[in-house]
C-alpha cells in the first residue's frame, strides 16, 4: 500500500533505507531539520546543512524513485545559544522559496526553557511572516505535557498563524486530545523505545479517529525504524481497519496537510 513517510532524517541513514521504502510502498519523504547528535558551532554549519536538506538529499532519495521534500529551522536541542541560533535562523528566508521546502520545522521544544521559549517565538515569527507551514517537536516522556501546552499558547498568541496549517508531532496518550482540540494536526511517531509503539498508535486512532491525524517514523541516526509507518498500516489491518481507512492515514492525511504548502505533488 503507498504511504507517505512524513518526518525521516534520512541524512543520517543509508540508500539502503531509501530502497527498502521505496519496495514498501513509500511515494515520498518528508526531513525536518533536526539535531546532528552534536552541536553545530557556527552558522557557516547550518547553512552546509540546509543545503544538504534543500538540494543534495533530494538526488539521492530521487535515485530509488522517491521525491524528497525538507523543512528547516532550528531543532530545540540547538536552542540554548540563543544568539547562534538567531543567525542561522536568518539564513532561513533565503532557501523558502526552493521547490522541495515545505516550511518552518522541526521546531519546539526540549527541556521546556526560557531559551527554547524564546527560539520557538522566533521562528513561530519567521514562519509568520513568511506564510509557512509549521511542523513542531514536543519534548519526551514526562516533560511532554507542560511543553506541548507552552507551544500551544506560543501559537495562539500569534492571530496570524492557522491552526489547520500546523503539526504538532509525536503526541501521545495524554496530548493528542488538546492538539486536535486546537484545530491543529497531530502526529505520531512511532518509536521501538519511546513516543508510541504501533499498538498504541492504533489504539489512539481508535479512540479519537483518523481526522487530523497521521503516522511517521522520526528515523534518525538513534533506535528508529524507517519502515515502522507501513509495519502499522499490516497491523492496522490485522485489527480488522478496512483498507480506506488505512489509507486515509498514512497517505490522504499528509497529503492533504503537505498540500497546503503549495508545493508538495506527488
């Protein structure tokens, strides 16, 4: 069944994955800026790696049949050296106006702090003013719940950010209620450690629908899963989901979403 893997670090993994998506039904993929599992030093360094994203990554994922599309911004656990990340999000505007740049993310929150709060309001700023999508991170485990709540109030201070053209991902039990009571969409990610397990995932889409939500892996260079979104589309079919259904939320639903960036076709 075609699916749409709407948040992979594919940077960190080999053409290997590339393949064995593209086998499993993947159309295309979609790579929020993330965490290198250091931090950058210099803005010269996220300036490299928005190019990777926005024009590299792009020929290889094209290599397997795939399109590759890419958000940028400043991921929360960059976020503490506030004046570095206010430069390299000043070399954001520069690379929106590219085919494959779906808007402003992953961005969010870590620890839940000043610093983070005010690079969040940055870059909620930024995707403002220039009319972008959102796509946001939520902190782990027991933080989640006070950080999913801050980036909400974030968001609605704002008048000129739509909920219906913001993610909030990697929502679980005790946040997707209040995410899609805000009008925005939810995400889960589906983790073999953290954030949700397949049968979770399918047990919140039981209880609160398929509307406004959808499924990813969040594959990174850490224990992840490139193909854990067609895995839970088999298990969701095993529970007796007719196949509309699963359809509807591991490709109408992203597609929907990506679609309102103007750029996203498939």
């Amino acid at each position: 069944m075609k699916y749409i893997e709407q948040h992979a670090h594919m940077v960190s993994r080999t053409t290997d994955d590339y393949e064995r998506m593209a086998l499993a039904g993947c159309e295309a993929v979609c790579e929020p800026a993330f965490w290198a599992g250091f931090d950058r030093s210099s803005p010269a360094g996220f300036y490299d790696y928005f190019c990777q994203l926005s024009e590299h990554e792009a020929k290889r994922a094209a290599k397997f049949g795939l399109s590759h599309f890419c958000w940028l911004g400043i991921n929360s656990k960059e976020a503490e050296e506030v004046k570095l990340a206010e430069e390299a999000i000043a070399l954001i505007p520069e690379f929106l106006d590219r085919p494959n740049v779906l808007g402003i993310g992953e961005i969010g929150l870590n620890k839940n702090s000043k610093k983070e709060l005010r690079v969040l309001e940055m870059q909620v700023e930024l995707a403002a003013k220039y009319n972008q999508l959102i796509l946001v991170h939520t902190p782990h485990l027991e933080d989640k719940l006070k950080g999913t709540r801050l980036i909400l109030d974030v968001l609605r201070n704002d008048p000129r950010i739509r909920p219906e053209r913001v993610i909030i991902d990697h929502v679980e039990e005790h946040t997707v209620e209040m995410v899609l009571d805000s009008g925005m969409w939810a995400g889960m990610t589906l983790y073999p450690e953290t954030k949700c397990t397949p049968s979770r995932a399918i047990d919140l889409l039981e209880v609160y629908g398929n509307e406004r939500l959808w499924l990813n892996s969040a594959c990174d260079w850490g224990a992840s899963d490139p193909l854990a979104v067609p895995k839970t589309a088999l298990e969701m079919k095993k529970r007796g989901h007719p196949a509309g259904v699963i359809e509807k939320v591991i490709f109408s639903n992203p597609k929907k979403f990506l679609r309102q960036s103007g750029k996203f076709k498939i």
